[in-house]
C-alpha cells in the first residue's frame, strides 16, 4: 500500500501535551485531502512530516469538519535526507521545464534549488519584480517530497542574475562550486570533480537552452567555479540539471554507497 504523508505545520504538533499525548493536528488542504479525497477514517495510518526534518507514523484519532487529529506512534526516523547540502542554480528554461526539474532533483536529494536569470533566458520576471511562478515551484517541491518519503522540503529561491549569485556565494568556506557545460570544449571532465573529506556543500550550476554564454563561464571563473563537460552530447537544460545532481550526489556518497567516488583532499 502507498504510505499515505500529509504535510503538518511545526506548531501543530504536540509531543506529550495534554491529555491526548503525542498528537498532530492536520488542517486545510491536507485535511480536505485525507478527509474528502482519500475518505480516510478514524484508525488509518498514515504518516505526518513539517517539511523542515521532522516526522512521525500515526493513527487517525478523529477527523472533525476542520481538521484532523494524528495521534503519532514514532518517529519517522528513516535515513532519507542527505548529508552533503547541494544547491543547484539552474538557468531558467522555456514553459514548464522548471516544474519538472524541481520534481526530479528533488526525488535525488537537492537541498536548494535557485532560478537562475541567464543571458539566454526567455522568461523573466515582471518589471515590478514579481515572480508569479516561485509559488506554483515551491508546491511541486513540497508535492515532490512528500511523493519520494523525503523530511525535508527544498527551498526554491526567488530568482536572480548568474552575477548576483555567483557574488553572493563567492565567499562561502569549503563550498564546491561546479558550473557544468556541455560539449568538450569545457576545461574539466567529470574526472575533475573532486569532494574531500572536509566539503559537505556544493553548488551545481546548469544553464538555460542554448547554454552559459562565454561571458557567463568566465565570470563563474572568476567567482571560484569550476567548469565541468556534461560529455560530448547535447543534453537538454531539464536533463542537465537532474544529471549533474545525481552525479554530484552520487560523489559525495549519497547515492546509496556511502563514500563512492569521494576523494581526499
């Protein structure tokens, strides 16, 4: 049977409150969902989880016309988030290709995701600043997570320039920074990545359609990443991005083996 998970806000667990004992309340959408989708009842387990690192597997107690009461049974104490922080800044693509890369890269294990505006972008944001795509990307992340068992829910960034980006990272210690091309003119392989003992973040940077620009690939030079060739086929920006997590991850030890391909500093 699918395991049911239902999104609950920080506050709405009560760990040991009361006469009811360790209890979480599901309320809005996740209620209407468990309630009048699902027409789950009273003694159903299901699994409940805040989106920042905690969750429990639980009972249905009661289900009211507002909400519903969880009564939690343990912790959800499964090894699922992992330990290397990755964000990726990806180069803003055509339509809805961003719904699909944050799905993805979510089920591999990004931590953060940050829309990147590239010089060959198509979208933009509206001259007033707003954005009116971020929250329809930040529900495919919390849907993603939630879909893949994962505790904790990536973060999607407002977006921003590649030159304010790679700014405002340039002084992070002991961050990889990794900007990811495709063809073979690029100056690294995958061979070059190297994750020591000591790096427990790194940024992967992938481009829009039509990829950085030369002027983009230096200025990531400049601000302390390192190009890296996806190979010598043309892969699209929504398979890039999902590539070079999973690589990255796969690296770092992430990726089921823990420790394959690490290298020391």
């Amino acid at each position: 049977m699918t395991e049911r998970r239902f999104l609950v806000s920080a506050q709405d667990f009560f760990i040991g409150a009361g006469a009811g004992g360790h209890e979480a309340l599901v309320h809005g959408a996740e209620h209407h969902h468990l309630s009048r989708v699902l027409r789950l009842k009273a003694g159903d387990a299901v699994s409940v989880f805040d989106g920042a690192g905690t969750g429990y597997r639980g009972i249905i107690g009661s289900i009211g016309k507002d909400e519903t009461r969880v009564s939690l049974v343990a912790p959800d104490d499964r090894a699922v988030e992992p330990a290397f922080h990755l964000t990726l800044a990806q180069g803003l693509p055509h339509h809805d290709k961003m719904d699909l890369i944050i799905q993805k890269t979510t089920e591999v294990g990004v931590s953060e995701i940050v829309p990147i505006i590239a010089e060959r972008s198509v979208i933009h944001p509206g001259r007033d600043g707003e954005f009116k795509r971020l929250e329809r990307w930040r529900r495919v992340a919390q849907e993603a997570a939630r879909q893949s068992g994962r505790l904790r829910i990536p973060g999607v960034a407002p977006p921003v320039s590649w030159r304010q980006f790679a700014k405002a990272r340039q002084e992070a210690a002991g961050l990889l920074r990794l900007q990811f091309s495709v063809g073979t003119a690029a100056s690294g392989g995958l061979g070059g990545i190297e994750i020591g003992a000591g790096t427990c973040s790194a940024i992967v940077a992938v481009g829009p359609e039509g990829g950085w620009t030369p002027e983009e690939i230096a200025l990531g030079l400049d601000h302390g990443f390192q190009e890296i060739a996806l190979g010598p086929r043309i892969l699209r920006t929504e398979t890039a991005g999902i590539v070079a997590v999973s690589i990255v991850l796969f690296l770092a030890g992430e990726m089921g083996r823990a420790g394959i391909g690490r290298r020391a500093p």
